[in-house]
C-alpha cells in the first residue's frame, strides 16, 4: 500500500492443532496464520492476504502450565 492510503481493516488470526498420524501414531503440531487488508485505492477496494503453516513434530510429553516434572524434581 502506499503511504496515503491506510486500509480501514487489518486482520490476523493464529490456530494451532494437533493431530495423531493413525498408522504411526506421531503426533503432530500445525500452526496456521493468516492476514487480511482491506483499503480504498483510487475507488478500488484492495485486498491483500498472506498466509503461512507451519508443522511440527509433537514429540515432547504435553505438561499443565505450573506442573513440575518427576524427572526434573
């Protein structure tokens, strides 16, 4: 966009899911996140969007938040 025109909509949302591979039983993590603009350029409307994913393998034991490990006591 240029710099006198400032979109009247910005946007993001993030989501993460974990899914487990049924034949191998991996976990996985995938974290989505995407961006929308909207803005007025010379009477055109101007949608501009990204989007990224990221997968990652779950392999750590999954902990509450201020739960202490037996292995690290």
């Amino acid at each position: 966009m240029n710099a006198t025109t400032l979109p009247f909509h910005s946007s993001t949302r993030t989501a993460l899911s974990l899914n487990t591979d049924a034949a191998t039983g991996q976990r996985v993590q995938t974290m989505t996140t995407s961006r929308l603009e909207l803005a007025w350029v010379a009477g055109e409307l101007r949608i501009a969007c990204k989007a990224s994913r990221v997968l990652m393998e779950a392999t750590r034991d999954r902990q509450r938040p201020g739960m202490r490990s037996a292995r690290g006591s």
